[in-house]
C-alpha cells in the first residue's frame, strides 16, 4: 500500500474519499458545516481531477431527488447535507431506500432547530433511522476518509443495494485539521471498481422504476428492503476486513470494542466522543479500573448480535447519547435496551444524554460516567441523566 | 430529422403509453401519450405522484414502455436532471430526457425544483398537462385554478363562486428564468403540440411545454368532449398558443373573434354555477390579458 | 407497430420472484382495460377516409392505422366516444356493449 500524508479537515477528507471513489454526478445544497465537502468537490471538478458533473440544485429536496435520477441511470451519486438539510430531504430518503438507489450521502451531524444552533448533535440522523439508510459514525478524519470509500462498496453490494449515510460530528470532526493517510487512485480503483446494476433505467431495454404497488405486493418490497439491510451487516464485516488488507486499516466492522475483554462495566458510544472516552478508559485502565469501551460505528444496520455478546459479563452499561426523543430516552439507549431485552439476565444500563446543540463533552464528565456505574446505588439511580448541565435543575 | 411538420400521417405507430389506468377520455393521457410519440423510444421520462404515475405504473401493468421513472411529488425537475446529469456522464449519446407533471406537480409543490432545473439550463424537456385542478386526490384548487372554479376545496355557494384567484402564469413566469424554449399548447390543437415538442426535442438546453388538457371527471364534462373543450378553451380565448424563443415572445394563433365564453364554461360542471356577473369578471380579465398579448407578443 | 403486451402474469411464490426493488421491465400489460366500457365505437369503413383525426385524439392510442383505415384494439378501448365525437364524417359510432 502506498499512502501519502496530508493534514486536511473532516470535510475535506470527505471530499478526498469521495473523488477517490469517483462519483459521476455530485448534486449538493450548502449547509454549515457540510460546506467544506461541496466546496473541495466542485473544485476538484472544476480542476479536472474529478471527472463528474457538479450539480448546483436549490434545496436538499433536490439534492436527494437529483442524486436518485443519477442512480437510475446506473451511475454513481454522491451529495451531502446536514441538519435542517437532512431534514429537508427527508422525503427523498424513503425514497432513495425504497429505491434501492446505493447513493452516498455524507451528513455533518448538527443540532435541529429551534433554537437554532449550527454547532453538532446527533438528532438529525438519528430521527432518520427509519429511512432505509445504512448508517455510519466516525470517530475522526481518517475514518471519514475511508468509510466515505467503503460505502459505495458496501451499498452497491448486490444483495445490499442501499443507500450509505456517512456521519460526521458537526465542527468537532468537520472542522478539525487531522493528519490522514491519503490512499491512491489505482488502489482504490482496484478496491472499488465501476458500479454495475440491473436497477436502472436502459434504452435498450426500457424500465418502469420507483412503482406503484397494491396491498398485494407492498409488504413483500418492504421485506426486500429488510433484508437487504440485514445483508449488509455480513458485507460491512467483509468490506472492513478488504479494506484493512488493502490499505492497513481495520475499524472492526460493526463496532470496535476497545478494552471490553474483562470490562466490568462498559460505555456505549456514537461518533467523535470516542476519541475522548477511549483517554479515560486508557486513563482508568492505568489505575487497574476495569472499564471498556464500545464504539458503537452502524446505527444501521444496528449490530444487536455484537452487543449482546458483549455485554454477557459486565454488571453495568452506559449510553451516551447526543440526542434525546423528549420525554423519554436517547435513541441509542433505546436501541441498546431492545438488544438487552433479548438476553436472559442483561446488565441495567444507564443513558447519558449529553453533547447537545455543540455542548462540550470532557474527560471529567466520561469519568463521572464511569464512577456512577461503577457504584452500586441501583435504587436511586436515575435511567436516564443529564451530563454537563450549565445551571441546577429540580430533580 | 428533417424539417418536415409532424402529422397524424407521419408520426410513429408505436405507442409508448398503452394499457393504462386514466379515466375514459383523460385529457393528460393524450398529452403524454402525443409527445412520446414524437420523442420516441430512447427516452427517459419521470413523472411525478399524480394522475398519469398513478395510471402508468401499477405493479404489475406497466403502461410505459419508454424508461419511466415516479418522481417524489416535488421533485420532477431535479430527478429528471439527475437522470440527464448521469446519462451525460455515462456518456450516453441520443436521448432525450422529459419530466411530465400536472399543473399542482408543476405550479406549486414541483415549481422550485423546475426553478432549478431551468436555472442550471440542463438539457431536459419538462412538460405540465394542466388539467387546472388537483385530480389525482379528488378535484382540489391547485395554483392553476381559473377563477370561478368548483373544486372540492374551493366551494361555490352564497359567499363565494368557487376558486376566487387567476390561474398563476407559468408559461411567463418560465420565460422569466430567460429559458431556451417555452411553448403553450393545448390537446384541443393536437398538430400544434406535436410540432412544439419536436422543436423542444432539437433544443440543446432546457425547454418547457405547457399542454392544456382536460379533465372529464374534475371538470363535469361529457367524456366525448375532452378534445373540442380544449380548443375551444383556446378559441374562447381562456386559453392561448404561444412560444418563447431567443428571448421574445410570439403568439401562435391570433383569433380575430373569440367564440363564447358563457359556451365554453357552461358545459362544465365545474363552472355550471357561475352567475351573469361572475362570467363577465372572466371576460374582463380575459381582454386585459389579451391587450398585452396583442400589444407585446406580435 | 411496437406497443405495451398483454403477457400471462403469474403471481409470485417466493420472495426472489419479485423483481429486487420496484423495478421491472417497461411496457408489460396483464390485464385489459375492455370491461370499462359501457359503448364501444365501431368504425364504418364504407366512411372513413383515413384522415387519422381518431387516431391522433384517442387518449388510450387503441386506434390504429390498418389498410388504409383505422381500426380499434378493443381489448383497451374504454369507449370515451372521443373518436365518434371527433369524426367529420360520422365514420366511427358508439353502440351499445351487449354484456
């Protein structure tokens, strides 16, 4: 493997990852803090080292409806958004899945409005998880690099056919300078070759894509689709371990456990506040504290198997969550329960909800996190808490 | 292809949408089925929701057999550029890619995305069947309901005479972006219709045909008549042939007396209770209308 | 003359029977449109002068040129009258189905 070295942002590794991958068609609307990414793009095909088409659309809306005609044709799309963005085109989410469109879509992670606030949180992706969309959460800017690769290998995968989010932490990764190995073309080439599909409209045969169906046979395109993603968590294993092989690096698939073999506690974490966790658990672990770490990559596929394994012989799991449904509980928390549920004696866990709107989250709090599972106070302890309060609340 | 206008005698016997769910005499049916013909087989066409999606493509009876595509409801203008972006890049050669939508599709929840697509001057035909009204959901007030219309979200009774605004003015409004070409028809002139299709089809960049085109279940009217109420919705002068090319405007057809209105509205159940006053406010604006077409686009 | 077929459908048995996603090849009809009707046009050949006027009208394109007439696929005609309605001549008129 031949890798060159360069110090780029989280977005302008995306742009990188995603001239590697070479998409016919780039169709983007600009949204802080996914700007960057567009930005690189368009340069990159206004200086000829990306043979693509950049498509100035008006609205996300569009943004996704353009990249699902590209795919129709069998070509390969690419476009990126955020936020209020995400939001926007929600509609063509659905649709895309529904589809089977494999476009590639990078989400900088930020806060919903009202109040409105630029700075990251999970909220808009995660109140997405329903759309068909394989879901990806990197930890810094090399990740995003590769997965923004991996993710046409896996969503063009024929027994996946689905559409791949690439989340990034709004500013936290978007904007943070990193240095990154950047792979080559041929390599990569090699990796990810032309996109192929019978799923696309063909003058020599024509089509009628994106239907109607009756109550007759909706249910059964629907299982298809259920399945397709269940598919790809064999593929996402497969492609991280090609990938690894071919460039070095290895994620772990699904998720990576980080210090979990003899954790007697474990936190469950999404994103960017890995990277700070994994200096606690380093730290802790220093001090003979058995705490591990699960770095939780695919919210979809959702690796319930992997949770479950793992949380056999620990007393107590943390989840933290950079997103909150009002009124209940963080949508990851909800779905770590459900993997719990189906064990014979799962561990309590505990949701930290915290990071919101651009909120810090420390090392000070991640140890909080930590002391409070380690002690066994179970009749007090509240399900779900808040962490990095700014000022009292009633409890 | 040569010069030669397009006929009844020289146009394909294929037939491109066939076997298809619309109503007994729908007007949009014989609008997407004409300009298939004229643009043939090696085209890719998206349609969004709305009547001619919802009649075209029920799994499994797939009346296209162009490339067909549904588009989400919004979005004709974006996918359809999509499809032509892709294809370009692909390095498909000879095609043609047209989005087909009603007049709600178009006028209101499609008109950004079609803003765009005219704006980035992509290379696609983009054409609205305006059958004035929402029909697909039941015969709901679009922005291309003319004043005076029952539909059932603009009721007629004491207070009000149906819909109380104009029909919004796309085919000007398009115009406006600066486009390579526009062009009003109506299925009531069935050549004149071919003819601007196949001038939209030499066009390199982005071109839009506004089709009026009837709608016997929205607008009360015998299944029989689709095509005399759409001429002489033209006659009357409610409705008007005209193009927009090189930046100027020029009218088609120029009558030198219009038939009646009273005529025209009055066979439609849409219009039958509209009041001596509430037709002459349609005349009225009829003529102002036309001052500024005579005065502008001769 | 190409044109959407009539082809024999059979439901699907097994999920891999359906097409992957709502995709499938264009212009495959599997039932007809004929029981819609109610009158069904009938050309007079002794008339028709083949000006194509039905043939360019007809919203469902079941006209079509033959022999220097126009003849009419009935299995989609929905009997609209729009051909009769149109004809100069009187060539074409809507009678009664005998269900």
């Amino acid at each position: 493997m031949s890798n060159n070295k360069c110090f780029v942002s989280g977005d302008e590794a995306v742009a990188l990852g995603a001239r590697l991958a070479r998409p016919n068609v780039i169709s983007a609307y600009p949204i802080t803090p996914q700007t960057i990414v567009v930005e690189r793009l368009s340069e990159f095909v206004e200086d000829g080292s990306l043979e693509a088409e950049f498509m100035h659309v008006e609205s996300e809306h569009s943004a996704m409806s353009a990249a699902m005609g590209v795919s129709s044709v069998g070509a390969r799309a690419f476009t990126a958004t955020s936020s209020q963005g995400l939001l926007h085109m929600s509609e063509g989410l659905h649709y895309a899945s529904g589809a089977r469109f494999p476009i590639v879509m990078m989400n900088a992670n930020r806060a919903l409005a009202v109040p409105w606030s630029i700075y990251g949180d999970q909220s808009d992706s995660m109140s997405q998880l329903n759309s068909g969309w394989i879901q990806v959460y990197v930890e810094d800017a090399q990740e995003a690099l590769d997965m923004t690769i991996q993710a046409y290998k896996i969503a063009e995968d024929g027994n996946v056919l689905t559409p791949f989010m690439v989340n990034l932490d709004g500013f936290i990764l978007t904007h943070t300078y990193e240095l990154l190995n950047l792979p080559n073309q041929e390599e990569v080439d090699e990796f990810l070759p032309k996109y192929e599909t019978e799923n696309k409209m063909d003058l020599e045969n024509p089509k009628s894509l994106c239907f109607s169906s009756t109550p007759l046979d909706n249910l059964e395109f629907k299982y298809q689709q259920h399945m397709a993603m269940i598919n790809s968590k064999e593929v996402i294993e497969k492609v991280d371990k090609d990938y690894g092989d071919k460039f070095g690096r290895y994620y772990g698939g699904l998720i990576e456990e980080y210090k979990c073999d003899d954790a007697s506690v474990l936190l469950v974490t999404v994103g960017s506040v890995t990277g700070t966790a994994r200096v606690v658990v380093d730290n802790m672990r220093s001090e003979g504290i058995k705490v591990g770490l699960v770095k939780l990559r695919y919210m979809r596929p959702f690796p319930e198997e992997k949770i479950i394994e793992l949380s056999k012989n620990v007393d107590k799991i943390g989840v933290i969550d950079k997103n909150i449904s009002h009124g209940y509980e963080g949508t990851v928390f909800t779905h770590i329960n459900s993997a719990l549920s189906k064990m014979n004696n799962s561990p309590k866990a505990i949701n930290f909800i915290g990071g919101m709107g651009g909120r810090d989250i420390s090392k000070e709090d991640i140890k909080e996190i930590f002391k409070s599972l380690l002690t066994t106070n179970e009749d007090k302890e509240k399900t779900v808490q808040f962490i990095g309060m700014g000022c009292e609340i009633d409890e | 292809m040569s010069n030669e206008k397009i006929n009844a005698k020289n146009i394909t016997e294929d037939e491109y949408f066939y076997g298809h769910k619309a109503c007994a005499g729908c007007g949009g049916s014989v609008a997407v089925r004409l300009a298939l013909k004229v643009l043939g087989k090696r085209t890719f066409s998206v349609l969004p929701a709305g009547c001619m999606s919802a009649v075209g493509f029920i799994y499994p009876q797939m009346a296209f057999s162009t490339n067909a595509m549904i588009a989400p409801f919004p979005a004709t203008g974006a996918m359809i550029s999509g499809v032509a972006a892709g294809a370009k890049a692909l390095g498909i050669k000879d095609f043609h890619a047209v989005g087909i939508a009603g007049d709600g599709g178009t006028a209101d929840i499609g008109f950004q995305a079609l803003s765009g697509a005219i704006d980035r001057g992509d290379n696609i035909i983009y054409i609205c069947y305006d059958n004035e009204a929402y029909m697909n959901t039941g015969i709901q007030k679009s922005g291309l309901t003319p004043y005076g219309t029952k539909t059932t979200t603009s009721p007629a009774g004491e207070n009000l005479p149906g819909s109380i605004r104009q029909k919004k003015n796309m085919f000007e409004i398009v115009a406006a972006h600066d486009i390579d070409y526009a062009a009003t028809c109506s299925i009531g002139y069935p050549n004149d219709f071919l003819n601007k299709l196949k001038k939209a089809k030499k066009i390199k960049g982005t071109s839009y045909i506004h089709v009026y085109a009837s709608c016997p279940t929205g607008w009360g009217s015998p299944t029989n008549t689709s095509i005399d109420l759409a001429k002489k919705a033209v006659d009357c002068g409610l409705w008007y042939l005209a193009e927009y090319e090189n930046g100027e405007f020029k009218l088609n057809k120029n009558p030198k007396k219009f038939i009646s209105v009273k005529d025209y509205l009055l066979n439609q159940g849409r219009f039958k209770h509209l009041k001596e006053e509430d037709i002459n406010v349609i005349i009225k604006n009829r003529d102002k209308k036309w001052e500024k077409i005579r005065k502008n686009w001769l | 003359m190409e044109k959407p077929k009539l082809v024999e459908y059979k439901r699907p048995k097994h999920i891999n029977d359906y097409p992957t996603g709502p995709t499938t090849e264009g212009g495959k009809l599997v039932e007809k449109n004929a029981g819609w009707r109610t009158y069904k046009p009938v050309v007079n050949k002794e008339k028709c002068v083949n000006c194509l006027r039905c043939y360019l009208v007809c919203p469902d394109g079941v006209i079509f040129k033959s022999e220097g007439k126009v003849d009419i696929d009935y299995d989609f005609c929905k009997g609209c009258g729009i051909c009769e309605y149109e004809c100069k001549l009187d060539a074409i008129k809507m009678i009664k189905e005998d269900k």
